[in-house]
C-alpha cells in the first residue's frame, strides 16, 4: 500500500516537473552574431579606411526596440591575420552582457585589426553593463561600458590601446 503511495505520489511529481520544463529555445532568449567583417586593415596607407587610428579600439552600438535588437560595431577588433572564421557568444545576467568573440582557427603566424558587425537578438530596453571578451587583448584596457537603452539608443566607447596588434 505505501509502495502505490509513494509511486502515485513520485509519477505525480515527475509530469509536474516535466510539465514545468522550459523550451529548448523559450521566447525572449538572447542570441548573437557576427554578421559581417572587414577584411584584416592595412594601416600603412596614408589613405585611413575610417576615422579611428590603430590604437584604439571601440564599440558604436545602435538599439532598435521594435524588434529588441541591439547592433555593436567593434572597431579594430584583434584577431589573426588569417582566421578560419570569426563568431561570438553571449551570456546575459541580470544587467550584464557579456560577449565573447573568437576566431576558429589561427592560420598564420600574425595578428591584425578587423571591424566587426555584431547583432543581438532579444534585448529588452534598458540599462545593462556591456562587456567584449576579446581573445587578444591580454592586460590592455577592457572594452566595459554602461548602455542605458532606454536614455540613449546610440552610443560609442572606446579605450585605447599599445601592444601588437593595435599601435601598428
């Protein structure tokens, strides 16, 4: 008799369990990607490909709320000269974001700059603390800011940089 209890009582707990479960994807999930990349930027030109010098690196971020996307260029992004691919991941808690960017494989014996356009699906508007986990930055300035999306939609930080790859 305990035993038909205790197994009513375990099945029941088990499809409410299941029951409670989450989606694989639930509606609101954050997602992100590179969408399109410069190739490898050639600083020896006198001619400049944009308005930022080689020791510096900047995020520029635009925040459409109709459709919760937020678009981050990274300029002058470090990275091999010759990588296989380049992707992010994102973690989101609480208030921070935290993108991470990586290439899939070093094929050459060098580093460059790369500007990245980067698109986040699923971002409510308001205030987060933003950070890019950047594979070659090592001990130089860190690319952490504050967005407050519901002040401001545009905004841009940047932090300069002196080790290689930046300052060439």
């Amino acid at each position: 008799m305990k035993s038909n209890i205790f197994f009513g009582i375990s099945l029941l707990l088990i499809s409410l369990f299941l029951i409670s479960c989450e989606k694989d994807n639930p509606e609101g999930a954050i997602s992100c990607k590179i969408v399109n990349h410069t190739n490898c930027k050639n600083f020896k030109s006198s001619i400049k490909e944009d308005d930022y010098d080689s020791n510096i690196s900047c995020i520029s971020y635009s925040y459409d709320s109709q459709n919760k996307k937020l678009t981050l260029k990274h300029i002058n992004a470090g990275f091999n000269c010759c990588p296989d691919s380049l992707y992010c991941s994102i973690v989101l808690s609480s208030d921070l974001i935290v993108i991470k960017e990586f290439e899939k494989k070093a094929l050459c014996n060098c580093n460059c700059l790369y500007d990245l356009d980067i698109e986040i699906t699923g971002i409510e508007l308001k205030k987060y603390i933003i950070k890019i986990d950047e594979p070659y930055c090592g001990n130089q300035p860190k690319l952490i800011f504050e967005a407050d999306l519901a002040s401001n939609v545009t905004g841009e930080f940047c932090v300069n940089r002196d080790k290689y790859p930046w300052s060439m």
